[in-house]
C-alpha cells in the first residue's frame, strides 16, 4: 500500500498561515499600502475622540462625541473620492488592465468590510433598543478592531496577529475591571493601533522601494 506523502501539503518555512509564500507576503503588503492613509485618518479621529470623552469629565461639551465618529467617516469619504477623482495613474494605458493587487488581501478586506457592517449595525440596533449599556457598545468595538487585525493578519503577517492580540486582552481588561474608561481607553488605544498599523504599512513599502 502506497504511503501518503504529507509533506507536499505543509507549508515550507517561507510560508504563513494559509501557505503564503514570502513573495505573496510581499504582495499583499505593498497592495496594503494605498489603504494607509485611511488607517491614519479613522485612528485619529478615534484618538481625538478619547481625548475629547476625557476631557467631558471636568466640563460640559459642546456637542457629543459621535459628532467625531462622523467627522472621521466624512474625512474617509472625501479621501477617497478626492483619490477616485485623481484619475488612473499616468503610467496605465487607457484599456490596459491595471496591476492586479493580493487576491487574498481583497478577500480579507471584503470579509472585514461585512463584518463592520454587521457588528455596527448590530450593536446600534442592541443599544437603541436598550438591550446593551452604551459603556458596552465599546467594548464591542475593541472586539471588532481585534478581529479586524486577526483577519488582516491572514495576508500581512504575524505583526497583526500580535495586534490582534494586544487589543483583545486590553479590551478583556478594560471590560472587566475599567469600564468606566471604555470611551478613552478603547478609542485611545484603538486609534493608537490603527495608526501604528498605518506606519508599519508605510515602512513595508519604502523598505520594499529602496531595494
């Protein structure tokens, strides 16, 4: 009887999870890098958000903080749209296919687009109707930023995996003994990760360029 050869099916030691090779690592990164701009925009306007909730303990705001959250998806739309009506770049013949980017970076971010869509609708309609405290509707969102890094880790490596990590257990914390906090510490530290996210995307592809 003829051995199966398991070996064919590991992944070598140049590959991730999923069987990702060092060149396809590379890939998904530098398809990444057009998103950083994003990561920067919506981690500080959580980070102006927290300071904005701390500062509401020692004096009455002038409007709530939700007004930053929709600020920070304003800023994201007009990037974008400023970005789209940029046009195609100069070099990319009117016709010609443009570069093809990660197919499994586009899968991952299609997955976590549907997910943040899910989750915040959800905990909107679980907050609306009084079910969740609105102290809890952050913890969701730690969970959510956590999850978002776990899926990105799959294509851009174990630096989002130990992201991921990180923002889990501060959430786990934080729900459980500092609560209280969850407005500043969550969007504080939160926007602090997506911005770190951001930089290390940006010294992927400048590491990559200068090569």
């Amino acid at each position: 009887m003829e051995q199966a050869d398991f070996s064919k099916r590991l992944p070598s030691a140049a590959e991730g999870p999923e069987g990702l090779t060092a060149p396809d690592r590379v890939q998904a990164r530098s398809a990444a890098g057009k998103y950083a701009v994003y990561l920067h925009v919506w981690g500080l306007a959580l980070m102006i958000s927290a300071i904005y909730a701390f500062l509401g303990q020692f004096k009455t705001l002038p409007f709530p903080t939700v007004f930053i959250s929709v600020a920070g998806w304003a800023a994201v739309a007009i990037v974008w749209y400023r970005r789209r009506a940029a046009g195609r770049p100069a070099n990319v013949v009117q016709g010609e296919a443009e570069p093809s980017e990660s197919a499994l970076l586009t899968r991952n971010l299609g997955a976590v687009a549907i997910c943040v869509v899910a989750c915040v609708g959800l905990l909107f309609v679980l907050i609306r109707i009084g079910t969740l405290h609105p102290l809890n509707g952050y913890i969701g969102k730690g969970l959510l930023i956590a999850a978002f890094y776990a899926q990105l880790s799959r294509s851009l490596g174990m630096p989002l995996a130990l992201l991921a990590a990180w923002q889990f257990v501060l959430t786990f914390l934080v729900g459980w003994s500092y609560l209280g906090f969850a407005p500043v510490l969550i969007d504080g530290f939160g926007g602090a990760g997506l911005v770190a996210l951001a930089f290390m995307i940006q010294l992927w592809n400048r590491g990559r360029s200068s090569t």
